[in-house]
C-alpha cells in the first residue's frame, strides 16, 4: 500500500519542486531516534526514567544534520538513518537552541555522509503559496509527504520552552508527531522546519514550522561554535491607540509610537530607555500605535528587529521623551538572564540538607509539585515583572523532607521559600550550598513570611547525615550546576 | 407549582390534628435573598428563595444559621404544618458565628404554644438528634452520635468550634438549617453535612449562648479575637533556640503578631513564646485542657469564654523571660481589613469614571468568581487578599483596583484593560475609593492620570471628555448609577 501513495504524492511534487524531486531529497533526509532519559525532578539524585521518540533530520551543510531542539532533548543515544541504507549511525548533538527549537547534529561515520546533498534555505513563503512537508510521522520507516498552502505567518509561542515567542509559519498540512525536525519545501528549497501543530478538537489541519529568518539566525549564531541564544528587549510596552492618551504625551494624531511601560534593571535597555518614553522608530522603521513595524513588505512585530540581532549588536531607537525627541543606542551584551519560565533541559539543581530537599523554582519543578503555597507560584509568575531578581537569582523551595527524627517537626515548611542561613540573606543554590557548607554550632535557616526559623544542631545533623542517605539512598547530596560539584562539609 | 398544591392538600389533613398534638419547638422559615453582583457592582443578583427550620427560643425567637438570610429581602415564618406564614424580622446575625436570630411581628400568635428549647452542651458520644420536618408537620427525628469537638473553620473566615456527628440525614424540604437536639435540649444548628462520609458539623451550644447573650445585652459587639499566629513547639530544636527553660512543659512560639490587634496593644511580639492564658496552660500544640471538650485550641478562650471588653492575661516568655501582658479583646470588623473578609447586607462600593470600572479589592469579590474562585479568580488578587497583612501593613487602607473596562469612545485601547491595582490619580495616592471623586477634581493639563502597579503603569482620560459620556456611558449600558461611595 505504501508505493502507490508514494508515487502519487511524487507526481504532485514534480510540479513545484523540479530541482529535488522524492529521489533527491531522499539525498538528504534521515530518521533521528533518541533514547532519552526524563529527569526526575522528585528524586532529583536519581538518573531518571528512559523514554524518547523519533523524529526527522535534514542534511544542512555538507556534514551536518539539523532537526528540532525536541526531537534531540535529553538524549542519552541518538541513532540516523537514511532511507537506503540498513544502518543505524551515531549522531551526537553539536549545537542545541532551546529557545528556538533547533539542534546541529554531527556524525562521525564517513559512510553516512555518503550520496547526501545539502539543502539550501530559501525565503518566507508567500500567504497562500503551496508547500510540501517531508519526514516520518507516527514513527513510519518511509519517507512520508504531505503538502499544503502557507495559511498564516506571525509571532507565537515556541511550545518546547514555553517562554519564546519568535516569527512561526502556520501551513494547513498535517504535521504530526515524527515529522518534527523535518524540511518544508518550496521550489527545491527549504522555507521551515517543522515543529508543532494543534491537536484535539479545537483545530483541525494546522501545522507550524519555524521559517527561515529564525533557521538563519541559529546557523549564524552558532558560526562562533557559541550558541549564545536570543537578543530581547526586555521591556513592557503598550499601544498608543487612545487620543487622549496621545494628546496627553504630546504626540500628533499620526498611529505611531508605542509607549514603553517597563524598563527593568536587568534589561539591556535598563540606562538607555525608561518607563514613559514613547518608542517612535527602531533602526530608523517606524513604530505604528499598535507596536508593528514594516520588514519586508509584512506588518511585524518591533520584536523581530530585535529578533533578527546577534550578542554584540546594536538597536537604535528615535525616542519621545518628556514632549522632545531624542535617540537612544542599545547594545545587546547580553541574552535575557532569568529563564525560569522556560522549560529546563538541565539536570536539576538540588541540595539535601538534615533531609530535608531544596530546589530552585522552574517551570520543571512548578510541573512536578502541585504547589499549594501562593507564593510558590506568584515568584515563579512575577519575578521578572516585579524585579525579584534584586534580591535572588534563584528562588529556592523547600519541597520535600525525607522524615527523620531530626525533621520531624519541620512539615510545615514544605514548600517555604528560603530567605536566611544563619543570618546571611540567600541568592541562589550556590550560596545555600555554602552557607550548609560552613561550620557552625547551629544552623538557622529563616523563610518568607515564616514567623519561626528552622533551626538545626550541628550535632544532630552529623548524626542524621549517613542515616538519611543510606535509608533514602540519596546518591549524591548536592548538584549546582554544570561545573564542578563540591559535596557540602 | 404541583408541589405547591400538594402542600395544601395536606394542611387541611393536618389542621385537625395540630389542635389536639403538642405543639412543635420549631418553625419553617421561608427566605428570600438577593446578593449584591460585586463584578457588577451596580445590581443585585437575581433573587434565591430557600426554605429552612428555626428552632423556637425563649420571648418568640426563632434561632437559624446566618448563611440563610444572608442579604435578606423577605423573610417569613411558617407552621410547621404547612400553610399558615407570618412575615418576620431579623433581630441579629453574626456573619462570622454564622448564627441569626428572627422574631414574628408583635401581634403574630404563630409560634404562641410552641416551647421555647432550653440549651444545654453535649459531650463526645452524647446521642443527637437533628430535626426535620414530614410535608405533614410531623417530625422526623435523626439520631446519631457526636464524635467529635473541635476547633474548624466557619462560612466567612476563622474557626469556632463545632460539634461533629455521625448521621445519616435524609433529604427532606426546609433542610437548609436544622435544629439539633440533646434529651429534648437545642445543642445547636446544623451547619453543614457530607452524604459521602455522613459527617455532621454542627454550630455549639457554647457559640450559641455567646451569641444570645450578646445580643440579649443590647448591643451587640460580636466575637473577640486576639490577633496572633503561631508555630507549635514540638520541635526540640526550636524550644532551645527560644530559650525555653525544661521546666516548661509548653507553650507556642508567635509567629505573627497583627497591627492594631489586641494582641499587639497588650506588647506582644513576634518570638514570644505563650506559656499560660488566664488560668489556662498552653501545651505545645497551642490548646488548653477544656473541662467539657478536652484538648481544644486556646483561641476558644479567647473567641467564645470571652467577650469584647473582656481582660485576658497573657503568661508569655521572652528570651527566656516571664513576663505577664494584660490584653483587652476587641473584635475585627470586616470593614478594618484591607480586603474586607466578607460583605453581606452592604452595597459593593464602585466609581465609573470614562467607563473605567473602579473598585476595592475583598474576598467577596473574588468569591463571585465561583465555586472555584481560588483557581478562577486573577492570581494576584488572591495573592493581595491572601497576604494582605504582610503587603500593606504601611497602607493603602484598601486596594483601589480597575476591574474592567466598559468599552466607550473614550476609551479605545484600554478596553482589555482589567484586575490592575490603581495607586494614583492625578498625583493623588489612593488610600481608598474615597480619595478617588476628591482626586478627579484636580485634572492636569486637562487629562486624568491614571497610574497603576502593573503595565501599562499610566493611562489618560480627557477630563472634559470623560465628564461629557458620563451621560452617555450611563445610557449605553443602563446603568443606574455611575457611583457607590456610601
């Protein structure tokens, strides 16, 4: 059943796509495997559950492979293969863009890179215009194809980390699970990967690929074998559509300008922009009332000059401050530092002290535990808008005791958030690690908006210490990080 | 309607034997309410009839849970037979005792007969008896055994104690407060029952006699509170690291202290440790030896043995040190709280201004969100609500906030606008609604400056705009007003 399907679609194709018809693009499409391993976030010493999936890959330049950032997340293995060929090859990642959902896989293995063929990347397809999805949905062994016409092009949430939003392409073919990672094509050229697409009963034939200015922007970024991730504002903003509210700033009836509302401290426009200016034009395009601005012949969103930067880079901005315009320069040095929001691919941080497990708040650890504490969530919701981050860069819970004698009384503290050790306000899991690290008689670790300490003996605890890890098996009592992991004490 | 001729039927039936059997010690009590639509703030919802059972008191009182006639609007007393009402008064009711007292019309003979019930305490393993009543005026009779006596909470905020049985009660009219009886005695109302675990959880004798002899003083002050919060003292490490002596068996380490409480007038602090109210030991779970109900928390002391005025004296340590404080309890009306606990019998306060709906923040309006109000309502509302004595002890009196926005020509581009935290107009701070009319007097520049806490952070209206669709806003959506400030 599977050949005439196959050559019917090929008939269609041979019309649009002349110079890579199904032979040639067989030349440089391959089906990834991933043997993943899920952190566990309970227990966070533990390695974790394995699990995976399958998904597309493309052949983007003469010996690497690209695909989506979460068809290759948390891989423990990750096998290629090509179409006519019987082996598994071993790829590793080289380059992984959380933020945009893309990943540069190598293969060692001269053989794999035998008969392939490059794709080159081509422009935003036009709003109507047709175009044709290759890869292996639902898991299949053949290449399947599907075509359909581009429906709508705009800015939207990036589903893998949640947080980002970039330029995405909504097209009306079907994209299902396994096509992810894979090309869409337009004249022989690839003009998306796509990525994701709606489910249930709220839509039907809605697939999104992520289009080439942002496939761009990650090819370039890693040129310095850096992925130094997305450039962003990191300001608030509101249209200026009230004539009132115009009048008031002193502009003219003319639908430009878009007000800035927050300039937070860790913004890279914190110094140059504040809160009450009027942004009138960004790199000399003009910023209508409802914040878009022209690229290319589409309305935008200002963010995609921003988007469209790099680390070191500039922006410019034509400024309406206090009725008089002036210009203001900003340089992005740096990526937006705070991604707890995003969903985390790191292994995560924990300490374990008299039993009792810190971890800093994600949108990981906000998934795991069913918080009940408010404050739990308003930190993880509102630490970037009210600027917590003066205080914190980690917001620490306390979310599970392993019971012991020496923490049995100490159940209210669940889900408390760390404020003290011992008197010393606490920033994030580095700092608890050496504040539990240094010899004292008694520890006194003090949380928000807890009207007692909790308080440890030191002798207690030395007691208790072997008995929590031998009797819960806790591997390891600390990981901060990436770097080098120093036990507490 | 068919249930309606039924009933009359049957109090033909019933009128000859009523004249021959003792009359009853409880009433049908038939109420009409109709709340306030506090996202609406300028109507009242559409009206709730219900129908319960009052348990007849001494001097013609009827005594019901106040949940019932919360925002009466008619109110009428019924024979237990069926068919004969008489229009009735409320007398009091205590929102947070969730406890109401009515009275018939002076010249009304309806409950004349009836014997009033005398109150008595029960104990754990008494034999109870919940009161319904048959469509004939017969009563049937309930029994099961009170288990338990326990400190929960009630309808609006805090916690009383309660009675709990174990019963299984049928669904019957008129249910929606009973009567609960012990050997012929009122024990108390009941306030709420679980048909899954047949738990009954029944308003006190002790609460009830608070209530009544409060009210029977005249004026009524309601139920003290102290003002407080603890943390038990179980941990050994947190007795050592208050200095609590060994010979001190207790006491609860205080953890909050409230601002202008009892608690905090009579110089309690936060680290305190509460060793003894009155002639009472505080053990280290916060009770004290009840001699009727045992181990119960000592807020029961304060809440419902005493009463507003009352002098408590208060054994505390600190640092280690005895010290003696001397409080005078107070009750906390809901009107002193930032976000007003509850707001029953009053008017929602709101001002419209350019179709920016302004109102106060109280949990009242986060309730109308429904049943699920703590996931459906605006998270930040319930995080101010919830926190409120931490994040506005300096102030504002009340959080002046834009629920939403009723689109007007004026108003284009703000209408997503809603659930923001207005802190100034015209430079004016907001300490509450009230400052809000006092402030628009004094536009700059011929705008109003709308400041708020979240982005946008500033909006504008054009003052004599706005004052030109007043008119027009109040037509377009029919509204009766354009404020409450009352």
């Amino acid at each position: 059943m599977i050949r005439p399907i196959w050559l019917a679609a090929a008939s269609l194709l041979v019309v649009h796509a002349a110079s890579a018809g199904p032979n040639e693009i067989r030349k440089s499409l391959c089906r990834i495997n991933n043997t993943a391993q899920e952190f566990n976030y309970r227990v966070p010493w533990l390695p974790g559950q394995l699990g995976g999936g399958s998904g597309t890959g493309w052949v983007v330049k003469k010996d690497r492979l690209m695909t989506n950032a979460h068809v290759v997340s948390n891989a423990k293995l990750l096998t290629v293969e090509k179409e006519n060929d019987p082996k598994k090859y071993v790829a590793t990642v080289e380059f992984i863009a959380h933020d945009c959902d893309l990943a540069q896989l190598k293969v060692e293995d001269p053989d794999f890179w035998k008969d392939t063929k490059p794709l080159d990347l081509g422009p935003v397809p036009e709003i109507e215009s047709s175009v044709t999805v290759y890869g292996y949905p639902i898991g299949g062994e053949r290449m399947s194809v599907t075509k359909g016409i581009v429906s709508r092009i705009d800015f939207r949430t990036y589903a893998h980390s949640v947080m980002d939003s970039h330029l995405c392409i909504q097209i009306d073919a079907a994209i299902n699970p396994g096509n992810s990672g894979g090309p869409v094509m337009q004249q022989g050229k690839v003009v998306g990967v796509a990525f994701q697409g709606l489910g249930g009963a709220d839509a039907q034939n809605v697939g999104y690929m992520i289009p080439t200015p942002v496939i761009g922007h990650f090819l370039k970024d890693i040129e310095d074998g850096h992925y130094d991730r997305y450039m962003d504002l990191s300001i608030g903003t509101f249209p200026l559509l009230n004539t009132a509210h115009r009048r008031a700033l002193g502009l003219p009836d003319d639908d430009r300008g878009l007000a800035v509302t927050t300039v937070g401290s860790a913004s890279v426009c914190a110094g140059k922009l504040r809160a009450g200016d009027v942004l009138l034009k960004i790199d000399g395009l003009e910023i209508q009332s409802d914040g878009m601005v022209q690229i290319d012949g589409e309305r935008m969103q200002m963010a995609e000059v921003a988007e469209r930067k790099f680390k070191g880079d500039k922006v410019k901005f034509d400024v309406w401050r206090d009725k008089k315009p002036v210009t203001e320069e900003v340089t992005f040095d740096r990526a937006w530092p705070y991604t707890h929001q995003a969903t985390s691919y790191e292994p995560p941080k924990y300490v374990v002290f008299g039993g009792l497990l810190f971890q800093p708040m994600n949108r990981n650890l906000i998934m795991t535990y069913q918080f009940v504490n408010p404050r739990v969530f308003h930190s993880f919701a509102h630490f970037i808008e009210e600027e917590m981050y003066k205080e914190r860069d980690e917001v620490i819970v306390l979310t599970a005791l392993l019971p012991d004698p020496i923490n049995t009384y100490l159940e209210e503290f669940r889900e408390g958030i760390v404020h003290k050790v011992n008197g010393t306000a606490i920033r994030n899991m580095k700092e608890l690690a050496a504040a539990f690290a240094k010899q004292a008689d008694e520890y006194v670790i003090e949380f928000e908006s807890h009207g007692r300490p909790l308080v440890f003996q030191r002798t207690d605890l030395e007691s208790a210490r072997n008995r929590i890890r031998q009797r819960y098996n806790v591997l390891q009592e600390q990981f901060l990080g990436d770097e080098a992991t120093t036990e507490a004490r | 309607m068919h249930r309606t001729a039924f009933l009359l039927a049957l109090a033909f039936l019933a009128s000859g034997i009523a004249s021959s059997a003792e009359k009853l010690s409880v009433v049908r009590v038939n109420v009409t309410t109709q709340s306030w639509d506090f996202h609406r703030p300028w109507g009242k919802r559409q009206p709730l009839t219900r129908r319960a059972i009052g348990a007849v008191l001494p001097g013609n009182r009827v005594l019901v849970t106040a949940d019932l006639v919360a925002n009466l609007t008619y109110l009428e007393l019924e024979n237990p037979e069926g068919g004969r009402k008489v229009p009735a008064s409320l007398v009091a009711a205590d929102y947070e005792a969730n406890l109401a007292l009515l009275q018939t019309e002076a010249d009304s003979d309806l409950l004349t007969g009836a014997p009033a019930l005398q109150i008595t305490e029960s104990g754990i393993g008494d034999q109870l008896s919940v009161w319904q009543l048959e469509n004939n005026g017969r009563l049937l009779v309930t029994k099961g055994p009170m288990t338990t006596a326990e400190i929960s909470a009630y309808p609006v905020d805090g916690g009383f104690l309660i009675y709990r049985a174990t019963m299984q009660i049928q669904g019957r009219d008129s249910s929606f407060t009973l009567p609960v009886v012990n050997n012929g005695k009122l024990t108390g109302i009941l306030m709420s029952y679980d048909a899954q675990s047949t738990n009954a959880n029944i308003i006190p004798a002790p609460v009830i006699q608070h209530f009544l002899k409060d009210v029977a003083g005249g004026h009524y002050a309601g139920f003290p509170r102290i003002g407080y919060a603890f943390s038990p003292t179980r941990d050994p490490s947190l007795r050592r690291y208050a200095k609590i002596p060994d010979a001190v068996t207790g006491g609860v380490y205080i953890t909050e202290v409230l601002k202008d409480s009892p608690a905090a007038k009579a110089g309690l602090q936060k680290g305190d440790v509460l060793i003894r109210v009155d002639d009472f030991a505080v053990d280290q779970d916060g009770n004290f030896d009840d001699a009727a109900y045992g181990k119960i928390p000592v807020a029961h002391l304060f809440n419902v043995h005493h009463f507003v005025g009352d002098k408590v004296n208060l054994q505390i340590l600190r640092a280690g040190e005895r010290k003696s404080l001397d409080a005078t309890l107070e009750h906390r009306a809901p009107e002193s709280y930032v976000s007003d606990p509850y707001i029953i019998d009053r008017r929602p306060r709101f001002v419209i201004v350019g179709g920016l709906i302004l109102q106060e923040l109280s949990r009242q309006y986060l309730k109308d969100f429904g049943p699920d109000w703590l996931r459906r309502a605006p998270e930040r509302l319930i995080y101010w609500d919830r926190f409120q004595s931490d994040l506005f002890a300096d102030g504002p009196r009340k959080l002046v906030f834009l629920s939403r926005v009723m689109p007007t020509s004026a108003t284009v581009g703000y209408e997503e606008l809603n659930h923001l935290l207005v802190t100034k107009i015209n430079g004016v701070a907001l300490q509450s609604l009230d400052d809000v009319p006092k402030a628009l007097e004094k536009p700059v520049d011929g705008f109003h400056k709308i400041e708020f806490e979240e982005d946008p952070k500033t909006i504008y209206l054009d003052a004599a705009e706005t004052q030109k669709t007043e008119r027009q806003v109040q037509m377009q959506y029919r509204l009766p007003a354009l404020k409450f400030l009352e």
